[in-house]
C-alpha cells in the first residue's frame, strides 16, 4: 500500500511546490557558484577560464550517471527511502565541497553533489508520472518548471550575496542547508507513492526488459535523445555564461541581472506551456518552438557574421532561444515517458541518463569552444535544432504537428 496518512497527503498546490523544490536542489547545485567561478580559479589556481567550465560539467556528469540507480531502485524501494538518503547524501558532499583546498578535490566533491542530486530528476519525474499522465502529467511538470525557473533568476544573484559576506566556500554551505530543507520536507510531508503491489523486483531479467522497453521504444528513446541535446544548449549557455557577459561583453557586476533576464524567458516559456499544453498538444508547441530555434540561430549567425553583434543583440538573441527551448524541454519529457508509465522509475532513470550524458557532451562541445566571441554558441544553437528536427521526424514517422498518442 501507498502512504495516506493524513500527515503525508499533500494538496495540489504543495505536491507542485515540492516537485519545484526537488527539483530546484539541482539547479542551485548548478547556478549557484556561476558568480564565483572567477574567484574559485583564482584561489585554486585553475590555468585557464575554460577549466572553470569543469566546476559545471564535472557536475553533470555525475548528475547524469548516478540517474542509471536510482530508478530501479525506487521501482524496488519506494520513493521516499531513496529520496531520503540521496538527499543527506549531497548534505554531505556540499560540506566536502565547501572544504575543498585543491581542483582535483572539489572536482570529485562537485561529481558526489551530481551523483546525489540526480536522485531529484528521477525521483520527481517517476512521483508525478505516478500521479498524472499524458498531458496533465506535461501541465504538472511545466508548472512545477515554471517556479523551478525561479531559481536560475535568483541563483547568482544569491550567489553574489554570499560573496558579499563570505569566501566562495559559504556558496557550497548553503547548498547544504537547502538540502537539509528538503530533505526535512520530505520527511515529514512526503507520504510513498508507489504501493508494494506495483513495485518491481530488482533483478538482471527485470532490470533488462525494462531497458529493452525504454531503449527500443521510438518514442521513449527518440524523445530522451532530443530531449539531451536542447538540455545541451542550456548547458553551454551556462557553463560558458560568466565568459561572455563578463569577459566579452564586460557587463562586471551587471552579470547577475543579465543571466537572470535569460533564464526569465525560460520560465516564461514553462508558464506559457502549462497554460497551453492541455489545449494545443505536446507536439504543436514543442515542433513549433523547435522551428524557432533554428530560425533565430540562422538569423543570430547572420548578425555576429556582419560584425553587428552587440550585448543588446545577444540578450535578444538569447532570450528567445532560451524561451524556444524552455518550450522544448518538458514536453519532450513528458512525450518521452508516456509509452513507459508502468516502469516510470527505471525509465526515468535510463532516459534521465541519455538526456544529462548527452547533454554534458554537447554542452561541453560548444562551451569548450569558446573563443571570446558569441559565434561558437549561435552555431552550436543552430546544429542543435537540426540534428533535434530530424530525430522527430523520424520518430513521429515523417509526420510533423500531428496529435496522437505513442504505442
């Protein structure tokens, strides 16, 4: 049975509230330290700007693999237990982190901290799918991401406080304490939402026929891989941020601000597609926002390639690639888990591991090819809509803009 004590039966608005704030433990883990990563590189003595990038990446990477365990084991376990341990888990790692005294140390604590956290992606995909689906599923998400969002606004500029009153060591301490916060809350308000009857058991046979499942499903695996490489245009967006508003644009202390406006229209996007999503259809919105994609990075090479690009150009630029991608993401999502419902938790987990791996690498591709310029960024922007496009044309069978339901 499934826990309905009175104390753990959250109302719709909390449940929403908590998914955002599961989810936000990752995007802090991500968003927060993007202020110090001069700072850090100085104090560590990290060679070159591009090696910062690594304090980001190291940490998806870890965010991506440790998505391979804990889906079956929450299949197995429940939700809860899972949740609970992988949360004191990054309490902990935050805390090595902060304690850091070389690179190679809070390399390895930043890959613990992604390897904890990804217990959060996996977890709050398989507790929603356990709900809802199909298109109320894609609602709950997209609201859950549209206060999720909030986050990115805030994080550097919360970051800079806290560099404000302390060494970038206090950045990874109240990383610890959020965590703290929402493993509390998990604790005490978070009932089990998958009942003994449904659990799977974890063995090589059941572990195999639901990777055979995801994996040769069209829509499960086809939409998991679309889904990574514009998880990857973020990824580059932010691993390769604090370069281009500072360095290139020399906006110093504007960074913040001009970070937090970007990531605005994402959660713009998230709210325009809670409202619309249930109406228009997964397909409509994310093909059409997928179109614009390419279109603006088509028009943004343009503009960098006849030397008129300018802070104002690329924050128009970049904003509405961010809004097109917002638009992309949880609906990719949300189409990518529907075939697999009956397995969330282990689907979650492969699908979450295609999606942040490759992401990492198509992010770290374009990051690493920055070259003080924006162009690196527009080109990564344009082969990303490409390559996505034709993986959904091929997985919706030639067919674009038409409403029907995976098999």
């Amino acid at each position: 049975m499934s826990d309905t004590s009175p104390a753990r039966i959250m109302s719709q608005r909390e449940f929403v509230a908590f998914v955002a704030a599961l989810m936000a433990v990752n995007a802090l883990g991500v968003d927060l330290m993007l202020p110090a990563l001069a700072d850090i590189g100085h104090r560590l003595a990290i060679a070159t700007a591009n090696q910062r990038q690594w304090i980001i990446t190291i940490y998806m990477l870890g965010f991506g693999s440790g998505q391979l365990v804990y889906g079956p084991l929450a299949d197995r376990y429940g939700r809860r237990p899972i949740l609970l341990i992988s949360l004191l888990g990054f309490v902990g790692a935050s805390v090595f982190a902060g304690g850091s005294q070389t690179f190679a140390a809070l390399l390895g604590a930043r890959f613990l901290q992604g390897l904890m956290s990804a217990s959060t992606r996996v977890l709050a995909v398989a507790i929603v799918r356990d709900r809802f689906s199909g298109r109320q599923m894609a609602r709950t998400l997209s609201v859950a991401q549209m206060i999720f969002f909030l986050v990115p606004i805030l994080a550097p500029s919360i970051g800079q406080v806290l560099l404000a009153f302390g060494p970038w060591r206090f950045i990874f301490y109240a990383l610890a304490a959020f965590a703290a916060f929402v493993l509390s809350w998990t604790f005490f308000r978070l009932g089990e939402s998958l009942s003994v009857e449904r659990r799977s058991p974890l063995s090589l046979a059941s572990l195999g026929q639901a990777y055979r499942l995801t994996l040769t499903n069209r829509y499960s695996a086809g939409y998991a891989v679309a889904a990574s490489m514009t998880f990857g245009a973020i990824i580059a967006f932010v691993s390769s941020a604090q370069q281009i508003f500072v360095e290139e644009f020399h906006a110093g202390t504007r960074f913040t601000i001009l970070f937090a406006i970007c990531a605005f229209s994402m959660g713009c996007a998230a709210f325009a597609n809670s409202r619309l999503v249930e109406r228009l259809g997964t397909r409509l919105i994310s093909q059409s926002a997928l179109l614009g994609l390419i279109a603006l990075s088509v028009l943004h090479i343009g503009v960098i390639a006849a030397g008129f690009e300018t802070l104002l150009t690329y924050m128009v630029f970049q904003a509405l690639s961010m809004t097109c991608i917002g638009l992309c993401g949880s609906n990719f999502g949300a189409m990518a888990m529907e075939p697999v419902g009956h397995i969330a938790g282990t689907a979650s987990s492969i699908q979450g591991f295609i999606t942040s791996v490759g992401a990492v690498i198509v992010g770290s591709l374009i990051g690493q090819s920055y070259n003080g310029t924006t162009y690196p960024l527009a080109i990564g922007y344009l082969a990303i809509g490409l390559v996505v496009l034709a993986i959904v044309y091929w997985v919706e069978g030639g067919r674009l803009f038409h409403a029907h339901h995976a098999r």
